[in-house]
C-alpha cells in the first residue's frame, strides 16, 4: 500500500471516523451505555455550544448551520415521535420529512461555501431552513394535501430495505447523500469534507435504529461533534501546514525544533533566481513551480521532513543526522530538481479546451529550476535550533556565493 493510499485512509478516518466508531462502540455495551446515557441530557447541549462558539469565532458558517439543522430535528422527533419512529399519523409523517430533508440539507451545507452568519447570505440560509419548518408542519398537519403519503412509501416485503424503518423517498435521499459526499472527498480530500461524510453516517443510524430516543440523541449529537472536531482539525492544519505547497509550514518547523534532542541536521534550501523567475513569467507561475518543488522535498531520502520557511526559501530537517550522513540525500534532491523541467503555462491558457482549438506556434516553454543548499548540525558550537539554522543560513549563502546550484556546509 502505497503512501497516497495511506495518506487518503488516515484522512478519511480521522478524526470523524473515530468519533463515530467510538460512539457506536459505547452504546453497544450495557454498562458503557448507561453512563454515556446518563450525559444525554448535557451532552446535546455542549456540542451546540461549542460548535456555534467555534462557528462564530472562526467564521463556520456550515457548522453553526449545520448543528442548528441537527439540533431542530432532534427536539423535533423527540416531541413527535419519541419512543418509536413514528408508527402513524404526525409522528410517523414528521419522521419521514426529516429523514428526507435531513441528508440534502447536509450535502448541501458541504457544497456550499462559508459565507459568514451575520450578514445577508446567513440570513438567506436561516430563511431556507425556516422555510423547510414552515413546510413540514404544513404536510404532517395537512394530511389531505397528500404529500405525506409519498414520504411514507415504504417498499415491498421482499425488498430488503423494508426492514429498516426509514421509508423509500429516504433512503434514495440519503443514497444521493453518501454518493455525493464520497464524491467530494476523494475529488478534494479535506478534513471538514471528511466530518460531513461521517456526521451523515451518524444521522443514518440515529433515524435508522428504529426507536426515538437517547440513543437517536447521542447519534445526533455525535453527528455534531464530528462537525467540531473537523473545524477544530481543519484550523489547526491551517495554522501548521501551508497552504499553497501543502508542506508544514514555519509554526510547525519552530515546534518540531523545540521537540528535537540529541544530533540532527538542518538544509536551508532556496531556489535560485526565483524573484527574477516571478517578474518574467507572473506570480501564477510561480506559485505552480513552488508546488512543484515541494512535492520534491516530501519525498526526500534519509528520514528528513521537509517545510517552507517562507517565500522560496524552505528547510529540512533530519533529526539524529551529521551532516556528513545527509550529504548524499540532499545531493540527490538537489540534482532531481536541476533534472527536472516545468512547464510554463500560458497566461491566456483556457480552463475549458474549445471545440476547434487553433494551433499556437511555437514549442510550450520548458524552463529548468536549480536550488542552493546550505546545512549544518548540531554540534558544540551550534547547540539551539537558532543558532543550527543562523549556520544553516550562512552555508546556503556560501552555495549562493560559490555559484548556485549546489550543496554548502
């Protein structure tokens, strides 16, 4: 299994997939149950709490709308059709319009954009969600317009879905739901994509256990939890991570330092010319070629992890290396990148091919990139992380002054 493969199965499992499977687990055991539904009552109420405190202070729109969507449905059914899942009359209808509702309401949230709360665009979103109360109450309360009866169809006896107490129109909607989400995450791959995916698993087995209750509230509030835990996730790798490369950015390289102890080495790496490089072919281009080149250091040899320290400058540090020992991984970096030949793009180039492109003449430009590196170790001389990445620093100068393109202690 190869390291993408494991990269996209640890982010599709964390950290939704474990809160989910952590709360399917405890309401699995009797003695776990009772104590988990002892906090029924707090537990609802905390993740609310902290979800729209989150939302606010980091501006998640979904995620304040997304809890306020998980929390109506639940004091909802609980009113309506506590005890069962609704075996007739209102209680029955209102279950199967919010089963309905509930799937496309959050697909919905995951492919839309934050668009902050208090402005126009949150005031339309709580518009649409009071519209959808509005017309809930109005075919559960109305049974003579017969809207009620087509959410209440429930498939043959023959069909294995008639075993689950959800009727047919939600289960096509939650279908349409899991499709489309699974769709996004491996079209993007995001945490919060992630949390979407599970806190719609999490609402399929609070509607589909058959009995309205605590144990629907807890799958509930977990639905919710998932959310925060996805923001919570998604700011720290923000915080950590830089966001045009996709490296570990220069927060994460001043905790990593502050963590090593004994040996270790440090590459300042700069790629050469590059300012000269940005005037001629545009910012665009070079942020693409950044891109490039990071994707060269992530698979650096020889245990070293790899960040941007800023602009075109990035490092790599190799913990428990001498200098001599990372010599020849850099090396071998530094003639990669030198090999490698980017393709500009076009400033003008379309996003979408037209029907009958015209041939432009010309070869595409091939441009070749070089970096210079300088290293240094831990050693008495040089015993903190500053002052290993001040000699860092002046190695690289030294490569830079030598002529470019090569690799300095």
């Amino acid at each position: 299994m190869n390291s993408v493969v494991i990269r996209s199965l640890f982010t599709l499992i964390v950290p939704g997939g474990l809160v989910f499977f952590a709360t399917v687990i405890l309401l699995q055991f009797s003695s776990l149950k009772q104590s988990v539904s002892s906090l029924v009552h707090i537990y609802p109420s905390l993740v609310a709490a902290a979800g729209i405190l989150l939302g606010w202070r980091f501006n998640r729109s979904r995620l304040v709308f997304a809890i306020l969507i998980l929390a109506l449905a639940d004091r909802t059914l609980l009113i309506f059709s506590s005890g069962s899942s609704g075996s007739a009359g209102v209680g029955l209808a209102l279950y199967n319009a919010i089963a309905f509702l509930l799937p496309l309401n959050l697909t919905a949230l995951s492919f839309t954009q934050e668009r902050g709360i208090a402005n126009v665009r949150g005031l339309a979103r709580l518009g649409i969600i009071f519209f959808q109360v509005v017309l809930v109450y109005v075919i559960c309360f109305f049974p003579q317009l017969g809207v009620a009866g087509y959410l209440n169809y429930q498939p043959g006896n023959s069909n294995g879905l008639s075993r689950l107490p959800l009727a047919l129109p939600a289960m096509l909607a939650f279908g349409v739901a899991f499709f489309l989400l699974a769709m996004r995450f491996i079209k993007r791959e995001t945490v919060l994509e992630n949390g979407f995916f599970w806190a719609l698993l999490s609402v399929f087995f609070a509607l589909a256990i058959g009995k309205i209750g605590n144990d629907s509230t807890i799958y509930f509030a977990t639905a919710g939890l998932v959310l925060v835990v996805s923001v919570i996730e998604t700011s720290h790798s923000m915080a950590f991570r830089d966001e045009l490369t996709g490296i570990p950015g220069r927060r994460a390289l001043d905790e990593a330092l502050l963590k090593l102890t004994g040996n270790y080495s440090v590459a300042m790496l700069d790629i050469d010319f590059f300012k000269k490089f940005n005037d001629r072919y545009g910012h665009d281009v070079g942020d693409q070629v950044l891109r490039l080149v990071a994707s060269r250091f992530a698979q650096v040899s020889g245990g070293g992890k790899p960040y941007r320290y800023g602009g075109e400058e990035f490092t790599v540090v190799f913990p428990g290396k001498t200098v001599s020992e990372t010599m020849p991984h850099l090396e071998k970096l530094r003639k990669e990148v030198a090999k490698t030949r980017f393709i500009v793009r076009a400033g003008d180039r379309r996003r979408k091919k037209p029907e009958n492109p015209r041939r432009v003449g010309g070869p595409r430009k091939r441009v070749k990139i070089t970096m210079s590196i300088g290293v240094a170790e831990r050693n008495q001389r040089y015993g903190s992380p500053p002052q290993v990445i001040q000699a860092a620093d002046k190695a690289l100068y030294r490569a830079k002054k030598k002529g470019r393109n090569r690799v300095s202690t």
